[in-house]
C-alpha cells in the first residue's frame, strides 16, 4: 500500500498545542490509517494510505485533530514519491554532510508570489543560501539556523500558503521510514 507522510505545523512547541506521539498514533489509527510510525514529537507521521490524493488525506487528518483535541492544527501531506523527489532536488548537496544546517521548509502550494523570495538579497545574508524549487523551500545555514539572519528573515515573510519547516536530518528518515 502506498506511503504518505504528514507534516504537522505547530505542535508541541513551547508547551503549545500539545499532542503526544502515542495520541497521535491513535488518531491516525482512527482515521483508518495503517502502518502508523511517528518519528519525535513535532509531527512526523509516516502511514499507509490506499491512494487518496494528498491534499484530500491533509484535509482529513486536520478535521480529525480539531475534533479529537480542539484546536486546528495545519497539515501538509505528501507522498513517499514526493518526498523522495524532494530529497532529489537538493539544490545544496554539499550541505547534506551536515544535515543540521539543511531545511526545507514545505508550503501547501507553489506561492502564487514569490517576489519576496526573490527580492532577497543574497549577498546580504553569506554564507547562507535559499532556494524555493516549486512547493519546497531549501535553506542552507552553515553557521546555524538559531543565528541566521536568513532564517529569521525567512520566517517573517509571507507566501500565502501554510509552512512548515523540517531540519535534513528529519526529511531523510521519513523517507527511510517510508521506504521501510
């Protein structure tokens, strides 16, 4: 059965939103996933679903949250495809041999403007670099995301789509896991 891999955006982070990873296996359980593995507590589910398409699965899994804990939770899905052409794409190879210094920020959609990405100035934020390849952000912070000047900038700016960013790190065992 095919792989699916959720990402959920906010959740116990500050003691905010809290969502225990053994609640979230039940949840998933519930919605009649199967094959459930969260991966930490921050809202990795990888999980087998029979083919719904991602965004129909994301709509699902966020309905159940809000009845289940009473508060919404954005969830961006994608597939074990996806995922892996995700990990494909890495504009910064290079930066995989230090995978804390590697994001991706995922986005709901392809921003409709991506002018404040592109008004950046890159020289303005070295050695750090970004690179938005269609729904996936990259950025590569090799002094450290917490002190990034890029990082920071980044996270104010708005796209009009949900976000949620992941350290390289994590990308590559959920698809491990996916592959599993």
């Amino acid at each position: 059965m095919p792989r699916q891999i959720a990402l959920l955006r906010g959740i116990n982070v500050g003691g905010h939103n809290k969502f225990p990873m053994a609640r979230q296996r039940e949840l998933f359980a519930a919605l009649g996933y199967r094959d459930v593995t969260v991966l930490l507590q921050t809202g990795n589910i990888v999980f087998a679903d029979p083919g719904t398409p991602p965004e129909e699965t994301a709509r699902r899994i966020e309905a159940g949250i809000a009845d289940g804990l009473g508060f919404p939770v954005p969830v961006l899905v994608r597939t074990r495809d996806e995922l892996a052409a995700a990990v494909a794409a890495n504009p910064f190879p290079q930066a995989a041999a230090e995978p804390k210094t590697l994001h991706v920020t995922f986005l709901s959609d392809i921003p409709a403007d991506p002018s404040p990405l592109e008004a950046l100035d890159s020289g303005a934020y070295a050695p750090d670099r970004l690179r938005l390849i269609g729904r996936e952000l990259y950025m590569w912070c090799p002094n450290g995301v917490g002190r990034s000047k890029l990082a920071d900038t980044v996270s104010r700016t708005r796209l009009g789509v949900t976000a949620t960013a992941r350290n390289w790190n994590t990308v590559t065992k959920l698809l491990a896991l996916a592959d599993a």
